[in-house]
C-alpha cells in the first residue's frame, strides 16, 4: 500500500524526470490521432481515474482532433524489466485482438524501465461500480441490461479460449476488470499481460490451477451470481470465511430461496423475471463447482445463456412502472457486448 501511496504522490515529478533519461517509443496497432508527447502530457495526478494491483489509470483527453483514451502506466518489478522481450511480445499479441466484447488496446509507449499501454475509454466506468458502487441502481435498473452483459463477457471469453491462437487465458476476471461501453455493454479488460497455451487434454480451468489463480470459467461464475444478487463476491454479512458462491448455495436449500437470493430491485414480484434470473442462477452455480472437471466450457455456457434469453420487458410494476402491458425487449441482438 505505502508503494502504491509513494507513485501516487509522484507521478508527475518521476515521469517529467523519466522523458528526459530515457525516450519513449510509440507502437500503434490501428490507425490513431495522437503522439507520445499527446499521451504523456495527460499523464498528471490530476487526470487519474484509477489505481490497481497492475498500474495507475489515466483519463486522457487529446484536443487535436479531440479525442478521449485511457493510458495506463504499468507497475513494473524488476524481473519485469529483465524478461523484455517476453514482456513486449505479450503486449503484441494482446494488441492484435479484435472483438467486440475485449477493451482494444490501441498502442502503447516504452523505454528501457517502463511500459504505458493505451486503450479505448469506457465512459459509463466499470460493471463493480455499476452494482456496488456509486452507480448503484442508475445504470443497470433491470434484468435484461445485466443479461446482456452476462452475454457479453461469455462472448468474450469463449473468442479468448476458442478462437484465439494461441488461446488467450484472463487471470483475472472480475466486476471491476469488466468495463461499460455508451451502450452498456460489457467490455473485459485488465489481462495483466496473461497468455497461457493450452496444451491437449488440458482445459483452461486446469492450466488456471497449474499457474495459482483463479480459471476464468469460476471466475466467471461469480461475476453472475453478483449479476443476479446484486451483492459483492464477498461481504460481512455472509458470515465469517464465506464467499458469495457458498452464500448462494446455502440459500438454495431453504423455502425462501427466491426472495433471499435474488435482487430484489430487479426482480421484484415479477414471476417471469425470477424464472428467468434462476436459470442463469442454475448456469453460474455449474461453473463455479468445485471441480473443473464439472464445470461447462465458454462455449457451452454461450448456447446455455440463449436458451435463458429474456423474452419480456424486465422492468417490474412493483417499481413504479406499472403499465397495462409488456413489450418486446429486444429491437437488435442481445448478444453485446483497466483496473
């Protein structure tokens, strides 16, 4: 923590001190509108949005033409700097993936002691905020909104696994690594340069073991069941030394199941919501079982979620949204998609 206090309180005197030693290369993997000198100018205490185990987030605005990006400048160890060619070549691949679920890594600068990657901005912040912080109940007011950004993530995991060569592993999949786009679609981001091939026989979950972190597909898991609960992955209330996933699973086995595990503020007394909240309930506790053996794969969790597609107007009357009849939800496809 003191670390992290320390960069915090200097940003701005170390990187003025660093642009002198040392230059910085820019490395562009789609067209841009920026310079190094646009992006490290941005780079000021005043202009931080965010701060994580991987780096110090940046809100970046260039004025010519205007444009908004977020530049993250990376915590990087000395082992880091040693293995640079590893480093730099995991930054590469990550930047040659194209999806519309998975933040795009626009650049990124580096010199001979540190790396700044730069990103799309997501302006409606991250999914963690959206349900425990201070966005709580003003962005994602119904069923179908966290749906879809179930949908979203799924996408985007299943292109990393199955359609990526070699197949990209996210270590560290969680509320606050998964962003909100204008739309409210889900973007994942924050893969801590992870990149890990999957031999044959191996699955992701066993490869996540192998390495000492969580496999995504449990990780996964838990993001919706605080999708459908509304509560955090862990939290005082639960008890002590319980996390979410054995919160919901005692809950299950009692009479009150429905309105004890549910989020009330979207599920209200709407039986066609519950019904449908509980099948992706039924989807998240699978792909946390405790053995990865038992646990579905990206792609079989994809045809899963379409079969538990929404099919009516979540928005409960009990809400004060009393109206005479519901509507079709879905005028295009559900199926939507730093710290």
């Amino acid at each position: 923590m003191y670390r992290k206090w320390y960069l915090y309180n200097s940003c701005d005197s170390w990187f003025n001190k660093t642009n002198q030693e040392w230059p910085w290369r820019l490395v562009a993997f789609q067209r841009i509108n920026f310079t190094s000198a646009d992006i490290l100018a941005c780079i000021q205490d005043s202009n931080i949005i965010g701060m994580g185990g991987s780096g110090v987030v940046y809100k970046a605005e260039i004025h010519r033409p205007h444009s908004v990006v977020a530049v993250k400048k990376l915590w990087r160890s000395g082992t880091d700097v040693e293995s640079g060619d590893n480093f730099i070549g995991e930054v590469n691949l990550l930047g040659r993936l194209r999806h519309r679920n998975i933040v795009r890594l626009l650049g990124y600068l580096h010199n001979e002691h540190d790396v700044v990657m730069i990103y799309e901005f997501m302006p409606n912040g991250n999914l963690g905020t959206a349900l425990h912080g201070n966005q709580a109940g003003k962005l994602l007011v119904d069923w179908v909104s966290r749906y879809n950004i179930a949908v979203g993530v799924a996408q985007a995991l299943n292109y990393l696994h199955h359609d990526c060569q070699p197949p990209v592993i996210h270590r560290y999949i969680k509320s606050n690594n998964i962003l909100l786009d204008t739309n409210l679609d889900a973007r994942v981001a924050n893969f801590g340069l992870a990149r890990t091939m999957i031999h044959k026989n191996e699955t992701v979950s066993m490869v996540a073991g192998s390495y000492g972190y969580i496999a995504p597909d449990y990780s996964y898991g838990v993001v919706l069941l605080e999708l459908i609960t509304g509560n955090m992955h862990v939290d005082p209330a639960f008890g002590e030394s319980v996390d979410i996933v054995e919160w919901v699973r005692r809950k299950m086995r009692s009479k009150r199941a429905v309105e004890e595990t549910l989020d009330p503020s979207i599920a209200g007394e709407c039986k066609h919501v519950q019904e449908e909240m509980l099948v992706v309930l039924r989807i998240a506790l699978l792909c946390t079982a405790k053995l990865p053996k038992d646990r579905p794969s990206m792609r079989d969790i994809i045809t899963m979620l379409g079969e538990a597609k929404p099919r009516r107007k979540s928005i409960c009357a009990s809400r004060s949204q009393k109206t005479g009849k519901e509507k079709p939800i879905f005028s295009t496809s559900p199926v939507m998609g730093l710290l």
